[in-house]
C-alpha cells in the first residue's frame, strides 16, 4: 500500500530536513532522546569498530552521537536527498565525522547495500512509519546484518495515535474506525499519512523476516508530550516541557522511564515502540 508518492515525499522531506534539528529542541524530545541512547548502550552491544547501519537516518545526529558515545562506523542508509544533503553539512564540522558513510538509497530494495557486515542496526523515531511495505524493509536489513548482529527499530505506536484521536483531537467515528482498519493516521494537513504498529505487528514483521524478538519497549510510556511539543518551529512550550527544564526533575523522569522500559507489559503505552531483535548465529 503506498502512502505517499515520490513528489510528495521530496515535498514534505524538503523543508523538514531545515527544520528537523530544531524539532528536539523541546525537553520534551530530550528527555526521549536519553531514554533511546541509554536503551542503545544498554541492549545494541556493540564494540569500538563495529559498522553500525542507521536506517533511514536523515541528517545524521544519531550517527555522529554513536560515533562518538561507542566509537563505531556508521553507515546512514536514507531514501531523501535533501536529509543527507543536511547530514553532509552536519558532517563537515563534526568530530568523528571520518567514522560516518552516508548512501542514499530506498530500503524497500536497497541492491548498494552491502549483504551480512552490519554488526547492529538502528532506526529511531518514525522512519518504519513511512514505509509502503515494511516487510520488504525488514528483509533487506536480515540480508545487510550479519549473524548474531542486533538491530533496535522504532515506530509510532498504534495504542497511542487511538488515545491522541480519541481524547486529544475528538476524532470522527468514520476517522477512529479507518485507523483500527488501516493502521495509518494523519495528524495533521501539512503531514503525511503514517503508519502506526502494535508490538505484536512489530514481532510478526521482525519473525517473518527471519529474526529472533527480544522484547518491544515503549519511548516513551510514563512521560505523555504535550500538543505543543509536535508545533515546531515552537511557539508555545507544553507544560511537560517546562517542567521537564529542571534537572531534578528531567533526571527522576528518565529513572522512571528507563525502569518502566523493562517492563515488557508497559510498552503499547509508548508514544514510540522501540523492537529488540537480532539475526541467529545461523541464518536459516
């Protein structure tokens, strides 16, 4: 089922790949930020020059973050030109930037990219949310994965885009019925239709691909985000937000959410899912 097409892919990525490093600016997407990097050391276990492939990783930010945090090569396999083209400029200035590849390249079917030498992969936020098949993606990443390689993916949560339309945006029973039918909600004019999974959707892409399922966790389920920290460029702060500027605060809250990560009955609660999954020592 394709989402979008290839004009309005170029059209929304555009002028999202200006403004997407301002978008985390909020304390909000900080305090989620250091869940998704503590879950990263905590279950990716990789080693200092390991080739790490982030799919779909646009500008780059994670790349040069595990560059530098875990000392790895990192190779940001994404569809649009204008994200790499931001990713490029990122690089030009960055420390570790000689440990970050960039190729461009559609993971539907991604023929340059190199079969069995990843030894992790990554994909933060909603990249698998922009997918057309997200099992043809789920295939090409056990091919470019070596055995015993682990691979955390993330997407938007289905349990959560059904409370948001519910209690937030007072959606129609016509519009709250296609997301249950679909899986695909739009949150707004200006975004594009955007899947959403279960944990039990992720596992069954993830087994059918061939790999083993070591949980789903929930980025993040304690935490809620306000209306406001989904508006930038931001006019407004949310309340979350604000609270969330004080250190004492943002340090308890991440506490919590990281023991609420091992809880494996917490994660449909998630704003994002975050599945665990890892190709066998022997590819079958």
């Amino acid at each position: 089922m394709t989402l979008i097409n290839d004009r309005q892919f170029d059209e929304f990525f555009r002028p999202y790949s200006a403004n997407v490093e301002g978008f985390y600016q909020a304390a909000y997407w900080k305090l989620s930020d250091e869940l998704i990097k503590e879950l990263i050391r905590r279950h990716l276990a990789v080693k200092p020059g390991d080739r790490v492939l982030d799919a779909g990783g646009g500008t780059g930010r994670w790349a040069l973050w595990l560059a530098s945090d875990q000392n790895v090569q990192v190779t940001v396999a994404d569809k649009s030109g204008a994200m790499l083209e931001r990713a490029r400029h990122n690089l030009a200035t960055a420390d570790k930037a000689d440990q970050v590849e960039l190729l461009q390249c559609d993971l539907h079917d991604a023929p340059h990219l190199p079969s069995g030498v990843f030894d992790a992969v990554i994909s933060t936020y909603g990249v698998l949310s922009f997918l057309d098949e997200p099992q043809a993606v789920f295939h090409t990443l056990y091919r470019a994965m070596r055995p015993g390689a682990a691979g955390l993916l993330m997407s938007h949560s289905l349990s959560t885009a059904l409370s948001a339309k519910l209690s937030r945006d007072l959606a129609s029973p016509d519009e709250l019925r296609e997301l249950v039918a679909r899986k695909v909600v739009r949150w707004a004019p200006g975004v594009p239709p955007l899947r959403a999974f279960s944990a039990q959707d992720l596992t069954d892409l993830a087994t059918t691909a061939g790999f083993a399922v070591d949980g789903v966790f929930g980025v993040t389920t304690l935490v809620v985000p306000g209306a406001e920290d989904f508006g930038y460029p931001y006019s407004e702060i949310s309340q979350v937000s604000r609270a969330l500027e004080d250190a004492e605060f943002f340090r308890t809250a991440l506490e919590l959410e990281l023991a609420a990560s091992e809880n494996p009955g917490w994660a449909e609660r998630g704003v994002n899912l975050m599945i665990k999954m890892r190709k066998p020592e022997r590819d079958s």
